[in-house]
C-alpha cells in the first residue's frame, strides 16, 4: 500500500547519528518522513501564478502543526507572509523552537502562528491569497455538513482573489486496513497504519509508528480518526460552500516506471484507476 506518503518523501536531511524510540522526536521524524515542504510549496506557487497570473504573498497554513510549510514559504520571497493555525499549543510550541528560530529575525516576523480552531481564525486569519489544508488533516470534519461548514469559511476567509488548496488520497487500497513500511533512511522506518476502517460510516483510525535500527518501536507517535471521503464528494461540497472552479491535480507517471508517479500535477478531468494515488484540489473564489 502506498497511500499516505508515495508522493511526499522527505530527503532526509538528518542532523541526529543515533535514533532510538526513547531518543528520537517525534516530530521531527514526521517532518522527515510524511512531509516534503519544498515540493508542495513549489506547486502551491506555481499554481497560483499560473492563474493569477501574479505572485501571492499572504499563506495561511490550517492544521499547521510545525508550521514547516510555513516556513518554506516565508524562505522563497521576502515579501511573503505567513499564518499558522492549529488548535495544538505543545505542537506549536515545537515549531517555534525548531522550525521558526532557525529563520532570520526578519523572515521570522512574517509568520504568525494561532493556537485555534481552523473555522475561526479571528482577523489575522483572514485575507489570505492562499489557504492550504494539506496531509488530509480536514478529514477530521466527518460529516458533510461539518466540512461544509469548515470549506465556507475558508472562503469567507480568503482575499477577493484567493485561493483554496488541499491534498487528498484514495483508490481501493486506502480502504483496506493494512500497514505500509517505508525505510526512510539508515536511522528509522516509517510505518503507515490503517488500523480499522468502516464501511458503513467511512471512519476510519489511522496510525504512525516509526522503528529504528536497535529495534525498538516507537508506537502511536500520531493517530487520527477521519472518514474516508471520496474524490467527487469532496469536489461537491467545496462547490456547495461557494467555490468555483474546483479542479482536480493528478500526477504525472515516471516514464521508466509506470507504477510510479514523476511529482508533477496537472489539470484534468479524467485520472487513472490506480489502487493508491494522491492528488491536489485548488478551489477558486468567485470574482466579484
């Protein structure tokens, strides 16, 4: 199975020698293995240019946790500005430490983050080019009138020409309840953990382990309960909320190997019937 994380490898910058499950962080392996910031930043960019025909500036991260992408993108221009929101304080709190004080004062200025919730940001979340709600984590909305509610206020949110993108995964496989084990690199392996999924409801709990070389385990470092959405109901709600122009991003495949994707998205209406992909949603508003 290769769901949650085929099309956002970290390359796996490690500045630690030694990871066991007592040692090691666990957010910094969930940056290294779940995350690739600069390949998302650089699609979120383009993207907009690309129907803007100009450059955002304003991005607002929900369920930002470390706010890493925020941080990516507060690094490509030093016009950009950044807000992260996340209702985690400790995790926030982390991504100060980390992710933040590792920017120039300048740099770290641009970037405000909001320890609330995503449907009520307050006036420093608003106005925002672009709103991104990436690693599925909107999935926590479980009903269509809960999403519903979440996508009409990002719209109400966003500048008169702003933008909503997200990430989704699917195909048969995300509705098996199986593991996937990638080695990440010589100090840990990531395990991705669809530990129960229910048919009826479309919930479904989901958990990352990682282990390490001494073999050790660290077990539960993140779980999420979700329902697994399908691609056309998603589309339908974000245009139920008032958006226009909801496209569907579908990755490219790598032509030496067609089993495996090449990172590029495109625009289209039609996409392959693979048991595992991922792709990206960009959500217009409407002009007024």
């Amino acid at each position: 199975m290769a769901t949650a994380t085929k099309s956002r490898k970290s390359k796996g910058k490690n500045k630690i020698l030694k990871y066991t499950a007592v040692s090691a962080d666990r957010h910094e392996l969930y940056q290294l293995s779940v995350q690739n910031v600069e390949s998302e930043i650089d699609f979120v960019d383009a993207t907009y240019k690309q129907l803007r025909g100009k450059q955002a500036v304003l991005l607002r991260e929900d369920f930002c946790g470390t706010a890493a992408t925020a941080c990516e993108w507060i690094g490509r221009r030093e016009t950009n500005k950044a807000v992260g929101v996340d209702l985690d304080g400790p995790t926030l709190d982390w991504g100060r430490k980390h992710n933040l004080d590792k920017l120039e004062p300048d740099a770290a200025k641009r970037v405000t983050l909001l320890e609330r919730d995503v449907r009520d940001t307050g006036p420093e979340g608003q106005g925002a080019d672009i709103v991104l709600a990436m690693n599925f984590s909107y999935w926590i909305f479980q009903t269509r009138d809960g999403l519903r509610e979440y996508f009409k206020s990002v719209l109400d949110s966003l500048a008169d020409d702003g933008m909503f993108m997200c990430d989704f995964y699917g195909g048969s496989e995300a509705m098996c309840e199986q593991e996937e084990t990638r080695k990440v690199n010589k100090h840990f392996t990531y395990i991705w953990d669809q530990h129960r999924y229910n048919p009826i409801t479309g919930e479904m709990d989901c958990k990352i382990h990682f282990k390490f070389p001494d073999g050790s385990i660290m077990e539960n470092a993140f779980e999420y309960t979700w329902r697994l959405w399908t691609l056309p109901e998603i589309q339908e709600i974000l245009l139920e909320a008032g958006f226009e122009d909801v496209g569907v991003y579908w990755e490219g495949t790598d032509p030496d190997d067609e089993e495996e994707g090449n990172g590029e998205f495109e625009l289209t209406t039609e996409g392959d019937a693979d048991p595992a992909y991922i792709c990206y949603i960009v959500s217009q508003k409407k002009k007024q």
